[in-house]
C-alpha cells in the first residue's frame, strides 16, 4: 500500500502567488480533449488572467481548438499538428513548439505518449498592428540572449519582439549558481514551470526551494527573484502578459 504523507507537501498558496508541486496536481477532462487529461495550473477562478495547463495525451490522443489564443510547447513525447486550410501536418517533439491565433482550428495528435504545456490566454487586439498569425518552431533553433549581458543566465524568446503579441513566453536557462540581479516588482503577472534543475524562489516574503515539475504563478506586483542550486542548470518555461497598458 502507498504510504499516506500526513498532508505535508511543499505546495503553498498565497494572495499574490502561489507554488503547486506535483504531488497535488489533480488531473481533469476538459471539452476538445480526448484520450487525455489535463493538470490546470492556474485560471481565471484563481485571479489570473490567462490559463496555463500541462496535458498528458495517450498515443492517438488529441486536443482541438481551444476559446483563445494558444501557446503550445512539448515537454515529452511525438505528436503531429494539423492546421484547417492546409494540408501540412506538422511534427513535433521535445522543445516544439506553436503559437495559434485565436478561431484558428486545429487539432494536436499525439503519435507517443506525450506531454504538452499549453498556455490560453483572450487576445487583446491593437488598432496600430495586424493580429499575429501562426508560427512554429523549436526552441533549441532560437538565438541564445545572455540577460542583462550574463552569459550564465541564458532567454530563448519562443515568440517574436512585436507589439502584435500581447503576451511573452520564453526559456530560461541558469547556469549552477546564477541568480537574477535583482528582486523583480512589476504589473506584468507570470506563470512558470520548472523544466530541468532546480533552486530557490523569492516569492512576496517568501522563500522556496523549486525542482523540475514545479509551477509558479506570480499576480502583478509580486516580488520575485530566482537563484540556482546545485550541479546541472536550472531552466524554466515562463509566460507574461506584454506589450499592452496595464489599463486594458
């Protein structure tokens, strides 16, 4: 029989941010979904203004169009991605990824067993700029940023630098000892999950120790800092709300 953890997990939920860890995650259905089930880390009923989940599909498993915009980035496995209006099927492995605007239908088919992080998030149009339009691509292909000039703290910016996109989503990669130079206070809002290594997270007053699995959402204003620990590198994959006044 498994052993019972007298309710003690590293889980913490807070008003302006929140640790979930993987022994509390909690597996769902979800509409558009088949053979499959779905780990919802944060959603609108949790203040948030965006979605982020990570689905797990059976082989032949699929997930269809989402209400949004959506952001789809493979964590484990094969699949294949089909776009209506066009007979390309696209494939998709590990660092895969695809942006896919809003009522443009689709269908995600898992050829292995698989893991996906998807980000949904309603699309906030600009007057000034056309709507973005599908991308696909792998993040091991994208330039490597040193941030703020550290070669040890490493962004792969999985969307493009254009006032089109109203939201940001990249890789950060720390080398074993690097940390941000300073503690983050801003109105944009975060979620976060932990991809290989592991660390420590400032979060509000609170410290917390964070490995591979992890998820982190931080509400705006939160303050936050992150530094790595141990032998291997620590990286993440992180969303924020961008390029839109805080007043929309």
């Amino acid at each position: 029989m498994p052993m019972h953890n007298l309710g003690q997990t590293r889980s913490s939920i807070k008003r302006d941010h929140f640790l979930l860890t993987p022994d509390t995650f909690i597996r769902t259905p979800l509409p558009g979904l088949t053979n499959g089930v779905a780990i919802v880390h944060v959603a609108p009923a949790a203040g948030a203004a965006f979605t982020q989940m990570t689905v797990e599909l059976e082989p032949g498993g699929t997930l269809t169009e989402g209400p949004t915009q959506r952001l789809l980035y493979v964590l484990e496995g094969k699949l294949t991605l089909s776009i209506e209006g066009s007979r390309k099927l696209h494939k998709l492995a590990p660092g895969g990824y695809a942006y896919i605007p809003s009522e443009h239908t689709h269908t995600l088919t898992a050829v292995t067993a698989a893991r996906i992080a998807v980000i949904d998030k309603p699309f906030l149009p600009l007057e000034s700029e056309p709507n973005p339009e599908f991308l696909i691509g792998r993040e091991q292909d994208l330039p490597a940023a040193p941030l703020g000039g550290d070669p040890d703290l490493i962004v792969r910016s999985l969307l493009p630098a254009s006032m089109a996109f109203d939201f940001a989503c990249n890789t950060m990669t720390y080398a074993p000892g690097a940390a941000l130079s300073q503690v983050e206070v801003h109105y944009m809002e975060h979620g976060l999950l932990m991809l290989e290594g592991g660390g420590i997270y400032r979060l509000g007053d609170q410290w917390y120790p964070t490995t591979a699995g992890d998820f982190i959402w931080m509400a705006p204003y939160c303050p936050q800092w992150f530094g790595a620990i141990g032998k291997k590198p620590a990286k993440y994959l992180i969303y924020k709300d961008f390029n839109r006044y805080s007043l929309l």
